[in-house]
C-alpha cells in the first residue's frame, strides 16, 4: 500500500477562518493552495491529498457539539448492502452557525483555495448541498467502495471534487471506518485513511475515482464516524457524456454485494431507446 499524499499542518492550515464565524476573510492570501497543487496531481490513484490540521479546532469542536441529533426526513438514512446505517444531515436542517458554516464552505475565498490546491478552475459550489452536509454512520456500518454521481441535474453540472473533513477524535484504524482509495481497476486499495479529527482529505471525482469506507464501524465505546463532506463542480456538463449515479464496485476477495438495483436500471436504459427510456422513469416517478 502506497503512502498517501499527505501535510501535516503545525498550525490550522486554514487559520485564517474565524472560529466565532466560521468565514474565510476576502483578503486570504489569493496564491495559499498552490504549494499542495504539484502533491496533489502526482498522488495515486488519481489525485489527491490529505491535510491534516485543516481547520481551527474550535470550529470542528463546536460542529460536535452542536451536531444534529435527529433527521427530518427518513429519505436522509441508508440501510442496506452497499450503504449501512448512514444518516446524512443537509445543513437546512441545522442551527443558525452550521449553517452559516456551510455557506463559508460555498464562499468565493475558501472555493478559491481549493482551485489553487486542485488547479481546478471555475469551481461551483451547490446551494442544494446535493448528498453533502454532516454524514454519520453508526457501529457495524460501512459504506462500499463507490465512484461518486457525476451530473447535478438541478444546475446542469459535472461534479470535479470531493472535500471530506473527519470529526472523530482519537480514532484508530482498528475501529474500522477508514477512508479508502482504490485503483482503477479495482485490483487493490492504494491508501486506507483513519477518519481522524480536522484530517480533510481532497479528491478528483471521476466515474473511476472508487473510494468508500467499506470496513464496519467498530469502536469500542460505540461511537458513531461523523464527517463534514463537501462537493464541488464545474460548468463543463455536455450531453455527449452520459450521467449515472453513484456506482459502488465489489472489492475483490471479500463478502461485498452487487448493487443489482442500478445494474438493472443501467441495462434497461442500455437498451432501450432513450426517449421510451425517460417515460418509464417520469411514470415511475408518478408512482412513487
């Protein structure tokens, strides 16, 4: 297994952000990303980094204080093979600074220091916080290794990257839950990430970029994986590129299950003509 790419920040990396506030100042050094960008596109896999001391620790503190304890709405939980016990909660659902906090996320000067990081121009962050917010999962959970959805319908958007921020304190890869990052042809995992407090890890988003956490929660006071997770995009949708959801990927050797659910509607959207194809799924959408 390959070392991943990975700062260590002796102070906040992004110190700058106000602890009170959670906002990045308008004046942040416009070049302050740029000394990751060459780490950054040389890692394997496919390119990313990990930096960990990301944020200032009252910020992260205050996120588990505060982290919601109840979900409005059931569609927000996943319970089966491929996604076990995970709640994600969208910041419309949180107290007044969290979600403050998330609009800093979607700001012209935090976007700006992930562009310098990634050398990805033009980054949109998503109002809809599309899958995005506070994501939990608790003991004997997982979820499977996956390339991310690449199409936001509601923008017409090709989604570039993913920025994941762990809020767990003192966890040990022993407790399951780590972060991993496999090759392309699924042949075996480059990186395994413990989710440890104000690590952030950074990654291109791509139809084989597969990362997941596929290994069962487990630790040993039974505390749940919290994270922040944040998504990104670009103007550069064109309808030559086809979309799909999320595609989760069986690890070799191992008990993981098919998603047979997407593999079917894949192979009926493959052979049917795509006009018949939208039909079927605006009447299922009636139905449901």
């Amino acid at each position: 297994m390959l070392a991943a790419e990975k700062v260590v920040a002796t102070t906040p990396y992004l110190h700058e952000m106000d602890p009170a506030t959670g906002f990045v100042p308008a004046d942040i050094d416009r070049k302050k990303g740029l000394e990751l960008n060459a780490g950054y596109m040389a890692a394997k896999p496919f390119p990313h980094i990990c930096i960990d001391g990301f944020l200032p620790p009252e910020v992260l503190q205050r996120c588990l204080d505060e982290f919601p304890s109840n979900l409005r709405s059931e569609a927000n939980t996943f319970d089966r093979d491929q996604e076990r016990y995970k709640s994600q909660f969208n910041p419309d659902e949180m107290n007044p600074w969290l979600r403050t906090l998330f609009y800093s996320f979607n700001s012209r000067p935090f976007i700006q220091v992930l562009q310098n990081i990634t050398g990805i121009k033009g980054l949109i962050p998503d109002p809809y916080f599309l899958g995005a917010g506070f994501h939990e999962i608790q003991t004997g959970g997982h979820l499977g290794v996956h390339a991310d959805f690449n199409h936001h319908k509601p923008m017409n958007l090709e989604r570039r990257i993913n920025v994941l921020i762990y809020l767990n304190k003192d966890w040990k890869l022993e407790y399951g839950g780590s972060l991993e990052l496999w090759n392309d042809g699924m042949s075996s995992c480059a990186h395994k990430l413990a989710p440890e407090f104000n690590r952030c890890v950074i990654f291109n988003t791509t139809s084989e970029s597969w990362h997941g956490n596929p290994e069962p929660v487990n630790h040993p006071q039974g505390l749940s994986r919290r994270s922040i997770a944040l998504y990104y995009y670009t103007s550069t949708w064109s309808a030559a590129k086809r979309d799909h959801t999320t595609q989760f990927k069986v690890r070799p050797g191992t008990e993981d299950k098919t998603d047979w659910k997407v593999a079917r509607s894949e192979l009926i959207a493959d052979l049917l003509p795509p006009r018949l194809y939208r039909a079927i799924k605006r009447s299922r959408g009636r139905q449901d």
